[in-house]
C-alpha cells in the first residue's frame, strides 16, 4: 500500500520526466483505476466513519496536489515543445490580410446616421429622377419662384422631369406617403447644371432632415443642430443660430459654428466671419405642408440640411471635389 | 436646403447714416445684421473717407437692395428710428395713379401694350435749363457713388443710379429727342428685332422680351438695360424719368436669354411693390430739380390694377408654437413696428397687421412669427431638448440592405468607389439624355456602373496596382414605356475583380464565387439572372448584379439571424476521381452532385488530362457533414454520374 511518504516522492519523479508518453505512463500510476490514490481509497472503507471522514478529507487533499502537480508538468512538457514550433524568424512582418474601405462618402453617411438614429430617425429615400411637382411646386417653389433659377436644374424633359435638385423632394416623398409623425434623414446624391472645377461638381450629395409631429418648434430644431454640431464637430464646438432664408421653410434658421482654425477671430478659411455656415435649417413652411394635405394648425416640424462633401473633403484631407466621384480615389 | 446664390449688397457707412443714427462699431454692427438675416459677406473694405459693408441679400428680399431698405433693418435691430430722404413729388395726380397724359404742347403718353409683363409705369417729362454736360453732380453724391462701386458720369444718369441704390427702384432716363411726340410705348419685342444695348452688344429679342419704345423703335430692354442711342448724353435739355415695376419672372427669364445682369435687373426680376415705383420717381424727380434746376412739364402713370398692401393676422400663441419662445403681444407690436409694420388692431391674443409696401416678403402668419423672433434674437430663444416618443421606424428597405452588402464587399476586400451617374450620351435608345446640359461630356445618364469603375480599375492599374477589388451601389437609370413614368432608376451592385497574375479563368471563377459568397451571406438563393459577368480583358471581370430587381422586399430570404445553431457536425472527406466524355461539362456535374446530395457541404475539384483525349479527368474532394456511411453515398453519387454522364469511375 502506498503511503502519504511515497506520494512525497513523486516531485522527484516527475522531474526525470522528458516526454509526454513518460508522464501519461506516470499519470497511470498514480491516478489511474488502479493507481495508488484509488489504493489509498480503498483502504479508506475498513475504516469506522468518524475516522473515514477525517482520513477521507486528508485524501482528498493530497489527490488535489497530485493533480496540480501533473498539470503543471503537462503545461512545462507542452511549452518546451512549444519553443521548438517558433523556432523561426519571428520578426518577419505578418502576412498582409486584406480588407476593403467604404468611399468617404460613406464613412460620413454612417457617422451621421449615428447620431440621428440615436435621436429616432429613420432613413428615408426617393427618386433622383424628380418631377417638377415634387422638386419645386410642393416646396413652396412655384414656378418663377427666383429660386428656382438658382438651383440650375438639369433637365430631361423640360418642365416636367429633371434631376432633383436637393433631397428636399424625398422629404415631399415621405410626408406624401408615410403617416405622421415623421423623423427622418435623406442622404443621397443630388445634381446642378454646372461646369466642373476643383469645388464645385455637376453631382453632389446632400443631406436633409424632418421631424414632424404635434408641438415641434424651434427650440427643437436648435437642441437637435447643436447636438449634432457638437457630435460631428467635437463637444467643444461653439455653435450660432441666426435668421436665413429657404423657401420650404418659415422661420428659416442657419447654424454657424465657430472657425476651428482661428478660434473665431477670422481667417481665410472662414472668410474673416469667424464662423463657418454648417447647416441651414427652420420651420417647415405652411404652404410645404398644406401642398402635403397636412394640416399645419396641428402639426409642426422642422427640416434641415446641408451638403455632405465639403464635410468629407475636411474629413478626409481632399482637396478637390472632383476626385470623390471620378473613381481615382486611393486610400494611402 | 443648399446655399443659393446670394445677390450681395454693398453699403458705404456715411451713406446709411444719413438714414439712421450707427452708435455701435462695424464689427457690431454686422454681427447684428447677420443674426437678423443679413450675413456679412466679405470683410468690410476701406475706401477713401469710409467703410463698405458687404452683406448678403436674401433672396427674397429686394427692399435690402437698398441702402434705406438696410438702413430700417439697422434702426429696428439697433433701436432707433429711420429717416427717410424726403420729396413733395409725386404729386397728388400721380399717387392717385389717374394720369395718362397731361399739357398740350410738352406731351407725355403712354401705352401699355403688355400689362401681363408691366404692371405700372409712371414717368416725368422734365426740361433742363441747360445742357447735360454743363451741369455738375455735387460731391456728396460722387463720394457715394464712388464708395459703392458706381462710375459717376453725368447729373441725370449719377441721379438715377443713386435712387436705385438708394431705395432699391431702378430708374432710367431717355433723352426726348428719341421719343417722337411725347409717346411711349410699352410693348413685347418683335421676334428678331434688335436692340443695341449700353455697352455696343446687338441683342437679338424675341417676342417674350419686354421694350419700352418710342413710336418708330425699341429704345430700351424695359427692366434690364437702356438702348446705346437713347439714353441722355452731353447734349441732352430734356428727358423722360421713368420708374416701373414688371413681371418679375419675365425679366429673370429675360435676363438669362440675354445674358444681361445689371443693378436694375437684379432688383426686377424681384417682387417690388408698385407703390415703390411713384416713390422712387418723386425722390429721383426732386433731385433733378434740386441739382440741375429742372422743370416738370409732364407726367404720366398707367397702373392698371392698382396693388393693395396685405393685412395679416398674428397670434401670439404662434410664436410659442412655432418659435418656442413666449413674447407678449406688446413685445411683439413693438418689434414689428420697428420695422415699419402698423398694428391696425392689437389684442392680447393677436394682432392685426399691416404690411408696408416695401416688404413684399412678408405674405403669411408665419411670415411674421419669423419677423419678431428675429427681432427678439435667434440666439436668446430655448433650446429645448425633444422629448416626443419616437415615430415608427421607416428606413428604407433599400438603405439598410445596401448597408449589408457593402460591409459583405468590405470583408471580401472590395473598396468602395461613388462614381458619377453623368456619361456622355451614345445614341442608345434607352439612354435618359438631359435636354440642358452644360457639359457635353455629361449629357445622359448611365445604363451601367461599368464604365465609372473601369475608369477607376485603370486609375488603379495605372499607378501600380496589381491586384484590384472595386464595387459600387448605385443606380442605373433607363427610359421606361410606362405613360405614368417615363424613366425609370434601379438599383446595381457592380464590382471589378482584376488580378494581373491570374489566368482569366481564375479571376472569372473568383468573381462568381464572390456572388455566391454575397447570396450566402444575405440569405438569398443564388440565381442566373442575378448577375452578369463580363470578361473586361485577360484579367479582369466586372460583374453587375440587379440587386433592386431580384432583391426585393418580397424576395425570400434566410437571414443569418434566422438560421439554426446546431452543435457542430462531424465533417468527413472522400475523394471521386472519373473521367468524364468532353460533351459534359465538369461544372455541371459538380451541381449535380451538390443539388442531389444535400449532406455533401462542399465540393473542392482538381482537373487532368487522362491519355483518352476525348476525356476530361475529374476529381471531386466532397466534405460530407454527420454521421453517414461515406462508402454508399461514394457508391450512390458514382452510379448517378455513370448513368448520367457516362462517366469512368476510376
């Protein structure tokens, strides 16, 4: 029978071990079925239960340190082979995994989503190919509205079907089709008849905002814009809200934020105002929402927008709109 | 909601103040002007003895094309009280707008023949007692003139520019000789006529142009710009000074047929309100007489539909609701009468008002709401942080699937590109072509993403890259045979798989699996319509897949997230090596094998040449999942293979 002494001597054995086979023949012995800690288990039934229970604790102890003590050897034998798997230039670069980047345009898309979503905001979607109605007259645009000719429209058959001009038609869109109350954001591409040059694109993308529901004002519209000029701009960004004028909006409202390049004192980025218009906004004009059958004595909303590539181009350190969307875009 | 462009307004300081008290600094002074709706431009420039203020004009505000107009703005945002330039003319005839023509002898008549397109003209006949060239313009006007950017001429013409500035009306004046027995004419062009403008250009008119003529010829582009042979030289002793007001929309439309932008244009083809047209005619008037002692001999008016001046009523609860901010009635009749509104009626709960002529912005309740908030500052209204329950979620189907798919192609190591919808046109007769393009270039909108992303693939190619991966989601757009919509826009994946060391074969083969991955990966059934692959040279493909047409919401779908977890099967590998007679193609054996074996997971393959040449040596590494006896499934799919294919197992 084995002893708590030649259990003293297993230390000793296991340090002449080499190979994972010697351990697994020694782990037999001692723990196996017939090992000697079942042995010493055995011995344990001739005896009365008080000194069972008392001897039984004592075994279960040292089965506890003879476990240890095999794994620990298990752990030393497999990091010793593990030293040989390296036995190479570890120094070497990794092997390049590739994976791809969105446009940009994307990437903006996506932080802004974030935090309109937060808020509640769905995103909503319409056509590029616009009709006249959804484009202009339903935005309080009749025609020879002045500001009609300063959208230089491109169009496919004149007066009826052209390219839309802003995003403002998916918001049409939506309150034409959707119940109230609605929340949404409209990214998407929008076109102007213009010559190309460095900052100015025939195509660009636009941004544009809604929120209609009963008792929206303009406090709103100012928590929501300086809100979200403080998520994109970064908290510290001072923000500036002053009367402007749009046509589909009454109270019209444009939000400045104060030039991060010169603290405000004025520079030529910000054409020595101290502030950058980021973001034109107000009240959904009464007309708007009547050309949408909605009755503007009960519900009330706000819309903004703004143009997304100069955003992307400050992001993103490019300098000329046109390298957004002639596909000679590379990422470093 | 993109910035328009703005019509700025130039405003020399000396000149405002004759108008309103300035007890505040520039700086002050536009930061209070850009709060109420009038940004500051450019810097405020130095000139000789003053400072030039740029501020830019809403559109829809043509009284702010004046220096009063921004004068009342200023007295209103600085609380002060406005002066405006004082004349006894009109006289009581012509404000009651009844005269035609008057004195027998000195004659003044005028004909409307286009009232759609004029709706008042009213003019002086006035008699010099000296030549135009003897006459002096005096100082103060040349320095504000000069500070605003004006050439100073000669009195008559100086007078005119300086009233258009000055209150925001153009007028112009012809020399009486030119206009033959006192008779002025209002009518359409001639199509084809021409006209020589100030400055020497021909213009060719058209019959939508309006003319204000004499009996014989056109002697001015009415609104825009005089005639170069009638208007008042060194020589002239007696004029016509005119003021109008037209149809604005003609004038804008005129204005770009013409190419034709002047200070008088611009203020036009706005809204001014006709009562502005007498107003600016008495000031010009009275000048005239002041400085070149001039004497009225005749005067006329033809105003057909006299225009009233709106009332509109405002609650006061409006302003809480729409402005979120509580102002008291009396508060707000203060604001607005500072800004020249009168309160014909004023209540706790509303007020009557009445809108003076200058403002013909203001048309609505809202109108004024955005009147007194803007009074009361912008900047000192709530913030209020919306507390609403959230709306029903409606985002586009479209958005979020494209989302899917675009961090799919990001985890297949496709870039995305946004490439531009404008191509040029190519005689396709399902191409959408613009009617109005600028740019030849990009005249028609694309039938596919191929040609935005081959461009950027040898973009890439051309600075080095070998291996390229580019996808696009965007539309494609087609002229449709549907009456109630004429063109039509869908939605395309394309993608461009380039690898400069792999066989055609390989690069192809890559793309399709590509496509295979996607429908996996999104839970769509992987069909033939779906895509096209196009074979671009030895190694590059583009592929084009109709995502809006076969992705619908309709389509069935098993999405990831409602797939089944099950505890991890055992896979279990054997190999099938045939020959197969050349009429078969391996492709479709290997379909065969995965569509009547659906324990077989996968199919890896590898193909040889045995001796036979009319043989293709195939072997199929099928991975089988579960427990299954591997050698009666080997035994079953070889038999369906013989009998099918008349395929040698080896």
């Amino acid at each position: 029978m084995v002893t708590m002494r030649d259990i003293s001597t297993l230390p000793n054995l296991l340090a002449e071990i080499k190979t994972a086979e010697q351990l697994a023949a020694l782990e037999i012995e001692y723990l196996g079925r017939n090992g000697h800690i079942n042995a010493l288990a055995r011995t344990l039934q001739k005896l009365s239960p008080e000194e069972r229970k008392e001897k039984g604790a004592q075994l279960n102890a040292l089965k506890q340190d003879v476990l240890e003590l095999f794994e620990r050897k298990k752990d030393e034998i497999q990091n010793e082979q593990q030293s040989h798997l390296t036995d190479f230039d570890t120094s070497l670069p990794g092997i390049k995994q590739k994976s791809g980047h969105l446009h940009p345009t994307s990437l903006v898309v996506r932080e802004i989503y974030e935090y309109f979503t937060y808020l509640g905001y769905s995103v909503y979607e319409g056509p590029e190919i616009e009709t006249e109605e959804y484009n202009f007259a339903k935005l309080n645009l009749p025609p020879d509205h002045p500001a009609r000719e300063l959208q230089d429209t491109l169009y496919i058959l004149e007066p009826e079907y052209l390219l839309r001009t802003h995003t403002s038609s998916v918001e049409i869109r939506c309150l034409t089709q959707e119940k109230l109350p609605v929340k949404i954001i409209t990214p998407g591409k929008c076109y102007r008849n213009e010559n190309t040059n460095a900052s100015n694109n025939a195509i660009f993308y636009q941004l544009e905002g809604l929120f209609i529901d009963k008792g929206v004002h303009m406090g709103h519209l100012k928590a929501t814009l300086d809100g979200f000029a403080r998520f994109l701009y970064g908290e510290n960004t001072i923000t500036r809200f002053r009367c402007k004028y749009y046509p589909q909006v009454e109270p019209g409202m444009g939000m400045d934020i104060q030039c991060q390049l010169c603290q405000g004192v004025g520079c030529a980025v910000c054409k020595y105002r101290g502030w950058l218009e980021v973001v034109g906004a107000g009240m959904v004009h009464p007309n708007m929402l009547s050309a949408c059958g909605i009755d503007g004595e009960e519900w009330s909303g706000f819309a903004f927008g703004f143009g997304l590539d100069r955003l992307v181009m400050m992001r993103y350190g490019i300098t000329d709109i046109r390298s957004l969307y002639n596909g000679e875009l590379v990422w470093k | 909601m993109e910035n328009d462009r703005i019509k700025d307004m130039k405003i020399p300081l000396h000149w405002l103040k004759e108008y309103v008290d300035i007890d505040v600094s520039v700086n002050e002074l536009t930061d209070k002007l850009t709060s109420i709706g009038h940004m500051q431009d450019k810097k405020p420039e130095q000139v000789e003895n003053d400072t030039v203020i740029d501020l830019e004009v809403r559109q829809n505000r043509p009284d702010c094309l004046s220096v009063l107009g921004v004068a009342r703005e200023v007295a209103a945002v600085t609380g002060k009280l406005v002066t405006a330039p004082s004349a006894q003319y009109p006289s009581t005839a012509l404000r009651t707008g009844a005269v035609q023509s008057t004195n027998g002898k000195d004659k003044l008549h005028i004909e409307n023949a286009a009232p759609d397109l004029c709706r008042r003209f009213i003019a002086y006949r006035i008699k010099l007692p000296q030549r135009n060239s003897g006459l002096s313009t005096p100082q103060w006007m040349v320095d504000r003139l000069t500070a605003y950017g004006i050439k100073v001429i000669s009195p008559l013409v100086d007078i005119t520019n300086y009233v258009t500035i000055e209150l925001g009306e153009p007028l112009h004046a012809f020399d009486m000789r030119f206009i033959e027995d006192g008779e002025v004419v209002f009518r359409r062009a001639h199509e084809g006529e021409k006209l020589t403008i100030l400055g020497g250009r021909v213009l060719t008119l058209t019959n939508d142009d309006l003319v204000v003529a004499s009996k014989s010829n056109a002697l001015s582009l009415a609104g825009m710009i005089g005639g170069a042979d009638s208007g008042v030289g060194p020589d002239t002793t007696e004029i016509v000074l005119e003021a109008a007001t037209y149809n604005q929309a003609s004038i804008r439309r005129s204005s770009i047929r013409h190419s034709v932008r002047t200070e008088a244009s611009s203020r036009h083809e706005k809204f001014l309100h006709p009562q502005l047209a007498e107003v600016a005619l008495g000031r010009a008037a009275q000048l005239v007489l002041d400085i070149c002692n001039g004497k009225i001999v005749a005067e006329a008016d033809s105003y057909p539909k006299p225009e009233s001046t709106p009332k509109i009523l405002l609650r006061i609860s409006e302003l809480a609701r729409l402005g979120g901010v509580s102002i008291s009635a009396n508060d707000a009749s203060g604001y607005l009468k500072s800004l020249g509104f009168s309160i014909l009626n004023a209540e706790l709960s509303a007020l009557q008002v009445s809108i003076p002529y200058w403002r013909t912005d203001i048309l609505c309740e809202a109108d004024l709401v955005e009147e007194v908030v803007r009074m009361y500052g912008y900047e000192r209204t709530p913030v209020v942080i919306p507390a609403f329950a959230p709306p029903k979620n409606i985002t586009s189907y479209w958005f979020t699937l494209e989302e899917e798919i675009r961090d799919i192609m990001l985890a297949h190591s496709f870039d995305e590109h946004i490439t531009e919808p404008l191509t040029k046109s190519d005689g396709d007769t399902r191409q959408v072509v613009l009617q109005n393009a600028l740019n030849s270039q990009k005249d028609a909108l694309r039938l596919t993403l191929q040609e935005g992303l081959r461009h950027a693939l040898s973009h890439q190619k051309k600075f080095g890259r070998e291996e390229v991966r580019l996808f696009e989601l965007g539309k494609v757009y087609e002229k449709a045979d549907h009456p109630k919509s004429p063109y039509t826009e869908r939605r395309q994946l394309g993608f461009i798989l380039h690898n400069a060391h792999a066989p055609t074969q390989e690069v192809y083969l890559r793309a399709k699996g590509v496509v295979d991955s996607l429908c996996t990966k999104l839970g769509y059934t992987l069909t033939d319509n779906l895509y096209q692959i196009s074979v671009l040279d030895k190694n590059s493909v583009y592929v084009a897949l109709e995502i809006e047409r076969y992705w619908s919401p309709e389509t069935p779908r098993v999405k990831a997230d409602k797939r089944l977890y099950t505890s991890i099967p055992h896979l279990h590998t054997f190999d099938i090596s045939l020959y197969l007679p050349k009429a078969h193609q391996p492709g479709v054996v290997i379909q065969t094998v995965k569509d009547g074996w659906k324990e077989v997971e996968n199919i890896d393959y590898e193909l040889f040449q045995p001796k036979d040449a009319n043989m293709v040596g195939l072997l199929l590494k099928c991975t089988v999942s579960g427990a299954t006896h591997k050698h009666v499934l080997i035994e079953a799919i070889a038999e369906t293979l013989k009998k099918t294919y008349s395929a040698i197992i080896r």
